[in-house]
C-alpha cells in the first residue's frame, strides 16, 4: 500500500540517483515546516522520486522515552506504519521520561506548523495547557498508548491504546481462577506489586483492575505496592528490597515484564522460584517474546498482553481525518491473556 500511494503523490520533477528510500532531506534555515522540505520515496516500478513536503502528511510524535523492550517495539511500529512511502512525514523526539521535554516537543511540532501531533502521555495529569495550544493552532491530536485526564475531551481528537484497566482486571481474574483451581481460594494470600511510572494511565488503570478483582477477596492481602518504574534495573532493586521487608509473599505482580524480568534476577540471588517449581505465583504484562518463553518453562504464571503494535491503526486513523470520516473517540487494541496452555501458538510470531 505504501509503494501504491508514494506513486500518488506530486513530484517534484526528478528521479534521484540515490538508492537510499524514505530518506528526508530537510533544508535549514527555515522558521516552519511548510515548504522547506523535500523527500524521496520508491515508486512501483523501483525508481527513486522526490516529493515536495506538501504532498506528505507531516507528523509530530512525542514518545515517551525507551525505557522497556514494550517501548522499543511500540516506537518501530510507529516509524514503520508513518514511513515516507505511506505518505507520511515523521518528525520524532523522545521526551526520556519527563512531561516537560513532551511540552518542548509539542511547542516546536505547533511553531513548525505539523499537521498531526502524536502523543504518548508519560503521565495521566498536566496536560491542559500546551494541548490549548495545540487546538488553538488548530492542529489535531492523536493520544497514543497512554491515556490522559482532561476534563475537556476536545483538547484531542482520538485516542488508540490499551485499555489499562481490562488488563489489570484480567491479571486479577487470573488469579481468582488458580487459586479457585488449586483450592486455595480461603487461604491468606499476601501479594506484593512492582508498579509501573506512577502517575502514568498504565500503573493506574492496572492498579485500579487488579484492586477492583482483589476488593472481591478478604483473604487477599495487597502487603504492599513499589514504584519500578517499568525498568528491569529499578525491578531488581525494588524486588530485593520487598523480599528484605516480607518473608511470606504469595504473588508477586509485576505490571511490566522488564520489572519482571529485573525481579526474577533479584529471586534468583536469594534463592526462590517462581512459577510452577516454585512457591511463589508470578503474574506480568506485556507480552514479549523473553516473557512468553518464561510463561512457556512455567516461570512466569500468567502474562497479560499490553500490544505496542499501534502504528498501523494510527496511521489508519490520519488517513480517514485526512479524508473526512468521522473516528472513534477511543481505540482500544486487541490483546489477549498468556498461560502455559495458550502461550505456543504466539512464541514463533513474536518480533519484539
Ligand atoms: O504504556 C505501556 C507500558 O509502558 C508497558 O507496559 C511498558 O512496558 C511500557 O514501558
């Protein structure tokens, strides 16, 4: 579909010697975007053709930062799904973690007049102002994995992410399905969780639909709830600290399987299994391929997916605003619940 539609659009008039593809050239010296910049792009037939920036839909993505493999995956969606074959002009920053670099980011995609801004929300609050700014200058917004908290839902156009709370529900019904399985649904059941950036609409939403199952248990005691920051360094460090604190944990429920991967190692140096050869039940999110491997040997229990794929279904959406369509408001991705049982049909498939 990318060839098809770079064969659309206006040239500029020459074939380019370069074998290079999708490369921009952007001339300097320019105070907007507009009509500063040219790029070239293959055709169907092979040949190399330049287009005017005019003739792509230029897009603003602020990502969050690259602090897991989930990231990684989910910022190579991104670049593939918004290519300059597929029409699209992308302009990318990596806000490392802070709001304030989002900010930044936002303010120079509005002076540089994009068409589309892409955000993912590092976290859920704050965003009122430079999203004003955004509207004012009448360019619309697109919230990518990460929800925000706005009481005004004009100050972005649509949303296409997870549904962070079915996730967190779906780890908790797990849970009170084993346990139910192994008749241990009466037995005190003490659980300790690795909690993703606070703050964030991920450690929210899964915190909520884990509580929301765990509210239903009197017998399960939440002991106690540790910012990992979704690194595998932060989870090791916050993992060793818990097993310093409480010798009697139960479930050990990290919300990204870098924290899992960083609490296994901190399991490890202690001595303690997890899983099905071991006493403690471990339950993640994600869904990568590391992860699923450790669902397959039945070190990790339950692996609930958080799919980074999004790209296509973005790019789905700028295209049908770019013609007219109306779009949904909210748009949720596809995601399912790994176990041992299910977990081999998805392995081989898994690029990330
Ligand atoms: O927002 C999605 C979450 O952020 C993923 O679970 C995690 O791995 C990432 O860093």
């Amino acid at each position: 579909m990318g060839i098809n539609k770079a064969k659309k659009l206006t040239t500029i008039g020459y074939k380019a010697a370069a074998l290079l593809t999708g490369v921009t050239i952007l001339l300097t010296g320019c105070g907007s975007f507009k009509g500063f910049a040219v790029s070239e792009v293959k055709t169907e037939d092979g040949d190399i053709e330049t287009v005017s920036d005019d003739a792509l839909i230029s897009v603003g993505f602020s990502q969050l930062g690259s602090e897991s493999t989930w990231r990684s995956a989910n910022t190579e969606s991104v670049k593939e799904a918004l290519s300059t074959n597929d029409g699209f002009f992308l302009i990318f920053d990596n806000a490392r973690q802070k709001q304030e670099k989002q900010f930044k980011a936002v303010r120079s995609f509005i002076s540089q007049r994009v068409d589309y801004i892409v955000i993912c929300p590092v976290i859920q609050e704050g965003w009122e102002m430079v999203l004003t700014e955004a509207r004012d200058a009448g360019i619309p917004v697109i919230l990518l994995d990460r929800s925000i908290s706005v009481n005004d839902d004009t100050l972005y156009t649509t949303f296409v992410g997870e549904d962070m709370y079915a996730e967190g529900a779906s780890a908790g019904k797990w849970l009170e399905e084993y346990l139910e399985d192994k008749g241990m649904d009466g037995k005190d059941i003490n659980i300790v969780v690795l909690e993703g950036t606070s703050g964030s609409s991920a450690q929210v939403g899964r915190t909520r639909g884990f509580g929301a199952i765990a509210a239903r248990h009197m017998n399960w005691n939440m002991l106690a709830s540790a910012n990992g920051e979704f690194t595998q360094a932060k989870g090791k460090e916050t993992m060793e600290r818990l097993l310093h604190e409480f010798d009697d944990i139960d479930v050990i429920v990290c919300q990204n399987d870098d924290m899992a991967f960083g609490a296994l190692e901190a399991l490890d140096e202690a001595g303690i299994k997890t899983g099905e050869k071991g006493d403690k039940i471990l339950i993640s999110f994600d869904g990568t391929k590391k992860a699923l491997e450790l669902v397959k040997e039945g070190v990790i229990n339950v692996d609930v997916e958080c799919n980074p794929n999004s790209g296509e279904l973005l790019a789905q959406l700028i295209n049908d605003l770019e013609a007219g369509k109306k779009v949904d408001k909210t748009n949720y991705m596809e995601e399912k619940v790994f176990t041992k049982e299910n977990v081999d049909e998805y392995i081989d498939e898994r690029n990330y």
